[in-house]
C-alpha cells in the first residue's frame, strides 16, 4: 500500500481533533464565552459576598486573598457589574497574544518551527478556554516552553525563564499551567505546517523551469510552457530565461514563506485548510500564474475536482489576504502607522476591560497547581481513586487510537 502525504495527514490528530468549518468555529467560540461568562459571574458574586462579610479582616483589605495583588483593580474588589469579553474581544486578545509570541520566539533566537509551533497551541487551547479564565499573558510562555520541547529545541526550564527580565517569571511560574495546557490540548502535540510544502513545491518548480521535471509529460514542453508564462493574471504571454524564471520561483517562494510565518500563521487558516491548501494559498498571492500553472501540472483543468481545488485555494487566499498584517504591507507608511496606532489603542482597552472581568478562582495558576497537588495525594502518598481511574481510562483510549492507527502490537512469541 502507497501512502500519500494526504493520507498521512488525514490519520494526523490535526485533522480529526482540530478540523473545522467556520460555522463550527464559530459555535465553539460562542460556547466558550458564555461558559466563561457564567463562571466568572458566579465566582465573582461569591467572592464579593465572602468579602463583605470579612471586610475587617487584614488578608482581605490588604488585598492578597485570590492572588489578586495588593492594590490591583480587579472584578471582586470593584462594586460595578461585571462587564465580561465578546466572543470577537476575545478573539483580538488572543490574536494579539499570537503576534507577541512571534516577537519572543525571536527574541529567544528559536527556530521559526518552534514559534510557529507555540501560536497553533495558543489557538487550540484558547478555543475550549477563555481569557477570563486563564490570561494569555501567563499561558503563553508555558505553551512557548512546551513547543521548545516538542520540536526537539533542547532547553532547561531556568534557561527558557533567564530569558524575562519580570522577577514574576519563575520556573514555578512557567511549569505550574503545563499540565492543564495538555489537557486542553487533548494531548495532540502534532502540528502540520506548510512550509515543508512550499519548499518541495519551489524545488519542482525550478526542475520545470531547468526542463528536469520527471512527472506526467515531457519536460522540455513543459519547460518550454513555464518560459511562456505572463507577468500577471490574464497578461499576455513573456518570454522568460531559465535565469528570469529561477529567480521569479525564488522570489515568490521568498513572498510566500513571509506570507506564512506571518498572516497565514495568525489566522483560522489551519484550522479550515489542509497543509496544501495554505502554502498554495500564499503562494498564489505571491506570484498567480505560476501557481496555476503548477498546479496544472499535478491535475489537468479537465479533472472534475480542478475547479473544487480552486475555489478551496481561492478562499484560503482570501482569508489570509484579510489579515492586519497583510494589509498594512501594501499600505503608504502613514496610513500603516495610523492604522498600527488604533490597534493598539484598541489592544490596550482590552487588556484593561480583562482585568476586570478575570475568574478570580483562576488568577494564581501557582498557587492553583499546587492545590490541586496536594489534592490529588492521599496520605499514603497514592492518587486518589477517582483520579487514578481516569487516567487509566485516558490511558487506555490512546492506546485504542494507536491500535486503530498502526495495528495491535505483535505476540511475542510469533
């Protein structure tokens, strides 16, 4: 049996798990806030009645109880009604969240993997959870650390945390929400990224224009139809040099990588989009004619599934053109500062608004960690049984998944 990379990714956690439409992303998201509403009202109401009626006591006039902070503004110590995020206020927070991470994974000297690595975990994890509930500014760093470790970048904990100037950057601080991160990430680790497929589509395409192209038809003709190509859609028909055409596949394969580190990487683009269908995406708004051209090659135009591959590429295209960033590459550079300066006056209202609306059971994932700890100890030193239960039952479901995958493992004894 011949697998193809599309059946390999269709068996990939990525596509069962983490595969959507935009009409169930949207419900999941909608879910999400109002779950998260709720729960912080709640919490909110109950803390507030526990503070009324110990007004007097030191702990709680001084502020610390909840991890709160002293003299912190937060939802409990206000007497306003708690005003909590929109389902797109979210989103933007988050959002802006995925761009900083992309300035630390930078600034951490990371391989770009990594970077990209930690943003699918920030999106992943922010579908099935609030800001309300967990600040992306604390679960960030953790997930940066567990995409360290996942794409094989070996670093120590200490290392990562030496890289925070802020003293409230511990290694306490930077563990203490990695297990809960794996459960809302389900525990798929695996991410699919386009850029292997951007750089065999580039090799390909300079094989086409050296006249080597070793796939269905001649390579001669076809070289011969690549040197003919038009500068632009619709255009008329150039006459290119194997040098021109090289260095035109280069720099659109150069327009397309930044097109996905960037808007690509910050959008819904992987969770509504194969692999294929986002590196063929930027690479259509990087150079259309050859991107056409290409894959042309791999389904003829007659295939009844060309013009389906298409308007799927177009959408994608599209969706990742929408994107601030995108947008502001094209842009004069006042109107890309004006446009930068509201963003981020926006951002920062944000920001302000989820301070008063956090869960405040949620505030000291530190201290919360180390609750559920001791929690989870009996004093013999063993799990409770519940607890140990469900683990063997989460145990024994990914071993079924595996089962499923690559067979039941072998007798021993043949």
């Amino acid at each position: 049996m011949k697998l193809t990379e599309d059946d390999l990714y269709r068996n990939s956690t990525q596509f069962r798990n983490w595969s959507f439409t935009s009409q169930q992303l949207a419900a999941q998201r909608l879910t999400t806030n109002i779950q998260a509403t709720e729960r912080v009202k709640a919490n909110v109401a109950r803390q507030r009645a526990h503070r009324a009626q110990h007004v007097e006591s030191d702990s709680i006039s001084s502020g610390v109880e909840n991890g709160s902070g002293a003299n912190t503004p937060n939802a409990v110590a206000s007497d306003r009604e708690v005003d909590c995020l929109t389902v797109d206020e979210e989103l933007k927070i988050v959002d802006d969240f995925c761009e900083r991470a992309i300035k630390l994974g930078e600034h951490c000297r990371f391989p770009f993997e990594v970077t990209a690595t930690c943003i699918q975990y920030l999106r992943r994890f922010y579908l099935y959870n609030s800001p309300m509930t967990y600040h992306v500014h604390n679960i960030s760093r953790t997930v940066m650390f567990l995409a360290t470790k996942v794409e094989v970048h070996n670093l120590k904990v200490d290392e990562f945390a030496a890289f925070f100037t802020s003293a409230s950057v511990t290694t306490e601080s930077i563990l203490a929400p990695e297990y809960m991160v794996m459960q809302g990430l389900r525990y798929n680790l695996d991410v699919r990224h386009p850029f292997r497929g951007l750089a065999g589509g580039r090799m390909e395409m300079l094989e086409c224009a050296g006249g080597r192209y070793e796939g269905p038809g001649s390579g001669d003709d076809i070289q011969a139809q690549m040197l003919q190509l038009p500068k632009k859609k619709n255009g008329p028909a150039a006459n290119w040099t194997v040098e021109n055409m090289e260095n035109r596949i280069n720099n659109a394969s150069f327009f397309a990588s930044k097109t996905l580190k960037e808007a690509a990487l910050l959008t819904d683009a992987y969770f509504l989009y194969t692999p294929s269908h986002i590196w063929l995406a930027a690479h259509l708004l990087a150079d259309e004619p050859l991107t056409l051209f290409y894959i042309g090659l791999k389904i003829p135009t007659s295939s009844p599934i060309y013009d389906k591959l298409l308007s799927t590429i177009h959408s994608c295209a599209k969706l990742i053109s929408s994107h601030r960033l995108y947008i502001n590459a094209t842009l004069p550079k006042e109107e890309k500062t004006a446009r930068e300066a509201n963003h981020q006056a926006e951002i920062k209202r944000l920001i302000g608004k989820l301070k008063m609306c956090r869960d405040p059971d949620k505030i000291d994932l530190v201290k919360l960690n180390q609750a559920q700890k001791r929690d989870a100890m009996q004093g013999d030193g063993g799990l409770e049984q519940g607890k140990a239960k469900r683990r063997k039952l989460e145990r024994e479901s990914y071993e079924k998944e595996a089962d499923a995958f690559w067979g039941p493992e072998l007798p021993k004894n043949g």
